[in-house]
C-alpha cells in the first residue's frame, strides 16, 4: 500500500545579502563566502522572479559574465554547469571557482575588468506549506498536474532533487511505490530535463507525459 | 457583489488566488499594521488602498495608520527622502531633532496598535523613528524603503540607520537600492493594480473622447512618455528622439506629466521642454492634475509606443503599467526599468535619443512584432509584476519573519 500523495507548495522570497563583484576577480572572492542558499537562488529562484528565459544561458553567473564582463567563453563554460549534476551545492560552489579561476589564468586583464553592471548576490528563503491535497492515485496525480500552482511544481519537482537522498523528483519517487505498473510513467517523468524551460512548460511536459501514459496504458 | 479576490482571479487565474489563500491560512488572525505618513496621493498610499483589505479578506487582521506632522515635519523629512536618493543636502540638526519630536507625538497616538500588532509594517523614512520609543517590543517590526536608495548622501544615510538598523528585516525594491543593515534585507519589486483607475479596462467612447480632447490624429502613430519634468526623466531627450523619428514617418509624441511637484526644478524644466517643443502641432505636452489617472489610462492605451527614456529611475513603475496595457516600452538603460524591459520581449532598453528613434522605427515598421511585444509584455505584467504577486510576497515574509530567518521553513 502506497501512502497518498502530499501536494505540498512552496513561496519564495528574496532576500540582499549584501555582497556585489564589479570584476570577475571580485566575483570568485564573493563566491567562496556567500550562503549556499545564494548559489541556489542564482541558478533556479530564476524559476520563481520576473525573468525571461534567455536561451544561451541559464543561470544569473553567465549571464552576468555574458553581457556585463562581455566574456563569451566563461559565459558559454558557466552555462553548462547543470545544477542537478552535483550533489551538493558546496561541490557545486567550487566547480563554479574552479571554472573561473582557470578562465582568469587564461587572461591577465579579464579578472580586473570593470563590470558594466555589478553583480548583487541574492539568497532566498523558501516556505513550505500543506495544501491538504492527498492524491491516492496516479491518475489523480496526473489529473491534478494541471492546476497544480507554480510553486507546487517547483517544490516537487526542482526543490526535491535538492532534498531528497536519491536527488529526485517527488512524482516519479511516488509512481515508482506502485511496482512495474507504472514503470515506464515513472522512467519518463524522471527523465524530463527542467533546466531549460520555464515552470508552466515543465508542468505542462509533466502532463503531457501522463497523458500519453494515459492512452497507451489505459490510466 | 464580487469580493476583491474575485475581481482578482478573473485577471490572475484561480490557482494564484489559491495560493493566497493556502499562504493566508497560516496568519489567520494575526494582527498587522501598516504605517506611512498619507492616506490620499503616492504610490504607497494606492498600494495601501488595495493591500490591507486584500487581506482583510484573508483572514488577515490588517490595519493601515498614517502618521501626522507639520510643515517642518514634512520639509524634513522631504530632505531626507531626496538625500536618499543621492541629493547633497544637510539636514539642520534642529529639523532632525523636531523629527524625533513629531515621531515621539505620533507614537503617543498609536502607541496602542503599535503595541497589540503581530507584525508593523513601517512604510518610509517619515514614521521610521516611532520604533525608537518602544524598545520592548512584542511584535516583528519590518521598515520598508520605497525608495533607490542606492547612492545615499551618506550623513543623512547614517542617521537614518540608527533607527532602521533596529527592525527585525527591511524591505528594498531592488538589490541595487539596498543598504547593508544588521538584518535581512528582503527584495520586493513594487506593482501595478490592475483594477485601479490607472490600469482599467477602458470603453472604446472613453478613448475616442481622449483622441478629441488633445486634438490627436487617430490616422497616425502615437509615441507617449509619461513622467514628470524632471531632467531625469530627460524630457529634452523625448523631443530629441521625436524628430529624428519624423523625419521618416508623421508621428505625435504625447508627453504628459503631473502638474502639483514639489520639486523646485519641475517649472524651470516644464518651461525648457515647451520651449524646445515649439509650435509643432504634433508635439502635445500636457500637465496634467496628478490624480487625473483615468487620462493617464486612456493615453497610454491610444499610443502606439510608450517611452520611459529616463537617465536614472527608481523602478519606474509607469513602464508596468504601459506593459499591462499591450504596449511595447523603450526606456532607458537603468534602475527598475531593466526589470520590465527586456530587449525583443517587451520592449527596448536604450542609451540615447538616437537608440529610442531607431526602435521607434523598427516597431513602427514592423507591426506584427509590435503587436506580438505588447501581447507578451501584458502577459510579462500578469505574472510578475500585479499586485497579487505583491500580496503573496508580503504573505510570505510574515510567515518567514514569525519563523526565525532560516533557509528553508516547512509548515505543517
């Protein structure tokens, strides 16, 4: 017997800390000292302020590099550093040093270069709240998916790979309780990629994925 | 008749106010008080308006005081809020002392809902010393700064500090406005009311009255900046744009501003703008009374284009409230306005009158992506920068504030 499942949701807040780098040299020093929670909120709170989704790069670091240092090949690095490839955001903290520290031995000018505009270090706090929504089974999951607020599917889909001991997402961790049933449900919904695509289109990839599970497993 | 919360979810969506709701549960019944110094003109009385019965309907105990003073008062207080904003001006240390008496006065008179409340809310630099005359204090006190403060004039900056640095967190609209403080310092972007009189849904008669109000040709493009005169908000630099753009195609440049300022330079710059603006007939410069919102509506929603070409802004929240009305933003590269515009989606950002002419005439050449910039900037608004979202931020921080300053706080 599977217990029911939790919808839970969740709210950000931002919050200054108080740190700025004008130079990429500034930018390593600051990054070796801000909360880890800082490095959290330049990589996903995107997810959850006013930003468009800039194709090239996906966290607030190349984007910076990229149009206020004006330095494409640190910016194109910095992009591809997936957040859900590490296990922790320390390990993530110091492949982020590493990958600048190696782009300013490369360049003796490009670590005192002025910034057009500082980089301001934001930490986030996240409250976690019951909706009191028990979902019993995985067609009611995929029933609920839709409406499901933003902030829902940010808790349990990108939050929970931070939280969890398996790194996660809550729905394929639920659906995979129920057996070989639905096992190829689970294996897709664990295979959506979220770092490319804004909250609405991963809800709505998540649906769709239960939706198709939907005709060719009679869900 | 339809709740607030109604009115709101038939322009959000009903997940949002859900949200509220399920956020709301978790304060019912708290006692909160907001305090600033007026209840009628300014972007923190409007948000006020709207705020406190917001969530009167959640279930919130939500109260709204002003404080009173007199002129001197309000002179003082005046210097301050410019200072903070980069002005070099001393305050004599007789108008400061006069603050602290007012703030003292005031206190008396509140002293009791200042007492009882969960959670006070103090709004600007005008009621910020009440907190020194309660030192044991039950409640969370939360200063928040509407104002760039970015670039203080440091020796008003410092003796500001020594109240506001004895809240338990402060408010900022941007990262950048933010002042290192002994607390947390959370960010919140202002917003627009979409149901207010500067944001409503406008009849077709209402616009075709303001075509023939101002004399304005329907046949041809409308460019409007809406700001005040302030050189700042570089009205020269409006009329500069306006004529490299006419060369090519037979615009009108609409450029209206609040007529009562209490900024000393706003008649010298008025005068300068009229001057340069000449006779042209397609030049309209309007000073208009500053609660005259359901102009200000209409004119934003009658234009092609909206500029905001300021040289230094707050967070300028005007480009907001043209977004919401479907219309591309060219606003200058700077404060709150990289927020709202971003290039190709909702607007463009620009250095110079040249910058502004040539985005003019691309979007003027290029319809369809007008249309489909303003389609996505109303959407741009919905999401993020609504009053809603405002609500659900200020839900947010009480809870975080009632629950130490931890990362990650978990409800059950």
């Amino acid at each position: 017997m599977v217990d029911p499942f939790t919808v839970r949701d969740c709210a950000l807040i931002a919050i200054a800390t108080g740190q700025s780098a004008q130079t990429l040299a500034e930018l390593r020093d600051k990054l070796d000292i801000v909360p880890a929670s800082s490095i959290y909120y330049h990589f996903w709170g995107g997810l959850l302020r006013p930003r468009f989704d800039d194709p090239e790069y996906q966290n607030d670091f190349a984007i910076w590099v990229r149009h206020s240092i004006h330095d494409k090949p640190l910016a194109e690095r910095l992009a591809l550093v997936n957040p859900t490839d590490f296990p922790d955001l320390e390990i993530l903290r110091k492949e982020l040093i590493d990958i600048i520290e190696e782009r300013m031995d490369e360049s003796e000018i490009l670590p005192w270069i002025k910034a057009s505009q500082s980089f301001y270090f934001v930490r986030s706090q996240i409250v976690i709240f019951d909706t009191r929504r028990r979902l019993e089974t995985p067609e009611e999951l995929g029933r609920h998916i839709p409406h499901m607020s933003l902030g829902s599917i940010f808790y349990h889909f990108i939050d929970a790979r931070r939280r969890t001991p398996l790194a996660r997402d809550d729905f394929s961790a639920w659906l995979s309780g129920f057996g070989s049933r639905y096992a190829l449900l689970t294996e897709q919904v664990s295979h959506i990629d979220p770092y490319f695509i804004n909250l609405m289109e991963l809800r709505e990839e998540i649906a769709k994925v239960f939706r198709q599970n939907e005709l060719t497993e009679g869900i | 008749m339809a709740t607030l919360l109604d009115q709101y979810e038939s322009i959000v969506g009903a997940d949002v106010i859900d949200q509220l709701r399920q956020l709301a549960r978790l304060l019912v019944g708290k006692n909160v008080l907001h305090v600033n110094s007026t209840k009628a003109g300014g972007g923190v009385a409007e948000l006020l308006h709207r705020i406190v019965p917001l969530m009167r309907e959640l279930g919130i105990d939500a109260h709204w005081e002003t404080i009173s003073g007199d002129a001197e008062f309000f002179q003082c207080t005046k210097l301050m809020h410019n200072s903070l904003q980069g002005k070099r001006m001393d305050i004599p240390e007789t108008m400061l002392k006069h603050y602290e008496v007012i703030n003292a006065e005031n206190f008396g008179m509140l002293r009791n809902s200042l007492e009882e409340a969960d959670i006070v809310f103090i709004h600007d630099p005008q009621p910020a010393a009440l907190i020194e005359n309660l030192p044991e204090r039950k409640g969370r006190w939360i200063w928040r700064c509407h104002i760039d403060a970015g670039r203080p004039y440091r020796p008003v900056w410092r003796y500001l500090k020594r109240f506001v640095q004895d809240y338990d967190a402060s408010i900022w609209s941007l990262s950048e406005f933010a002042q290192r403080l002994p607390h947390p310092m959370y960010l919140m972007a202002p917003s627009i009311d979409p149901l207010s009189d500067k944001n409503c849904e406008l009849s077709r008669e209402d616009l075709e009255k303001t075509y023939e109000r101002f004399g304005l040709d329907f046949e041809r493009p409308i460019i409007t900046q809406i700001s005040r005169f302030d050189r700042f908000k570089d009205p020269l630099g409006v009329l500069h744009t306006y004529r490299l753009v006419k060369e090519f195609i037979p615009i009108q440049l609409v450029y209206a501003g609040g007529g009562a300022t209490d900024d000393p330079e706003g008649e010298e710059v008025y005068s300068q703008v009229m001057t340069s603006a000449g006779d042209d007939p397609d030049v309209h410069i309007l000073m208009l009374p500053p609660d005259d919102n359901l102009t200000v509506n209409a004119l934003q929603r009658i234009s092609d284009i909206i500029l905001q070409k300021s040289l230094r802004e707050g967070f300028g929240l005007t480009v907001a409230e043209a977004l919401w009305k479907a219309k591309p933003v060219i606003g200058g590269d700077t404060g709150g306005i990289r927020l709202q515009v971003v290039n190709h989606y909702t607007g463009f950002l620009v250095n110079t009158p040249e910058g502004a002419a040539l985005r003019i005439r691309y979007l003027l050449k290029r319809r369809n992506n007008l249309k489909e910039i303003g389609e996505r900037a109303r959407e741009y608004v919905r999401e993020n920068f609504l009053i809603t979202r405002n609500v659900r931020e200020y839900l947010t921080l009480m809870i975080a504030i009632m629950h130490e300053a931890e990362d990650r706080i978990e409800l059950a």
